[in-house]
C-alpha cells in the first residue's frame, strides 16, 4: 500500500502521448500490401511487397515502444525540473498494476540536497510528487 499523500504534496501535470507517429507504419503496411498485389507479374515488386508487409508492424512495435517511452521520461523530467527539482532520474516503481499505472520511484536535487521519492498516480494526467516515499516492489 502507498503512503498517505501529504497535503501539501506538489500535483504535476504529464501530457499523454500521442500515437500519430503509428500512422508511418500503417503506410508502409498499405504500400507492401499494394506492392505485393499489383506485383504478381515482376517478382521485384511482389518481393519488396512482402518485405514491406513485415516491416510495417514491426516498425509499429518499435516505434511504439520507443517513442512513447522517451516522450513519457521527457514529460516526468520537465515536470519535475519546472516544480523545482534538478537532475531528476527515474526508476521502475511499481510498474502498470491493473491496467493502470503505479508510482514511479525518483532520485533528483532539490535546494543542493540529494531527494528521492515517487510520482504517485492521482488519476488522469495528473500526478503527485511524494518525497520519501518508496516502491512497495523492493
């Protein structure tokens, strides 16, 4: 069970990120997939075809896995740095539990001084900064 949020425990507000980016690979899919047919008469088409029917959705995955990462530890360290904080690193937390995500543990520098603590789910976009609290995944 996570810690009792302070009163005055700062609450952030991190953008969620936007698969947009998916829709590249979605192209190279419907390029491969048209390759592949029109090109039942030249065996250099069709092939290229098929090569592109793989990579679309592997790109996808890539990307996905990707993107949203760096755009999610992006939004954490802004967050963290515009309420005061320096040098903020993140680790594990307590992962997605139940569909939704758990607390995401922190180390940073706040006023010359070493700090950790956990970005602790409040609902929606927004999360609160709860300093000395731990992962319950230790």
């Amino acid at each position: 069970m996570p810690p009792a949020l302070a009163l005055d425990s700062p609450v952030v507000v991190l953008e969620p990120w936007s698969p947009w980016p998916l829709v590249f690979s979605g192209l190279v899919l419907l390029t491969g997939a048209v390759f592949a047919i029109a090109g039942r008469e030249h065996r250099w088409m069709r092939d290229l075809g098929y090569v592109l029917v793989v990579a679309g959705p592997l790109s996808g995955v890539a990307l996905l896995g990707f993107l949203s990462g760096n755009w999610d530890q992006g939004q954490r360290r802004d967050a963290m740095i515009a309420i005061g904080y320096e040098q903020p690193l993140f680790s594990g937390g307590e992962g997605i539990v139940g569909g939704t995500p758990g607390a995401i543990d922190f180390t940073a520098v706040r006023d010359g001084e070493d700090v950790s603590g956990q970005l602790q789910p409040l609902g929606g976009d927004r999360w609160a900064v709860v300093e000395g609290a731990r992962s319950t995944q230790e």
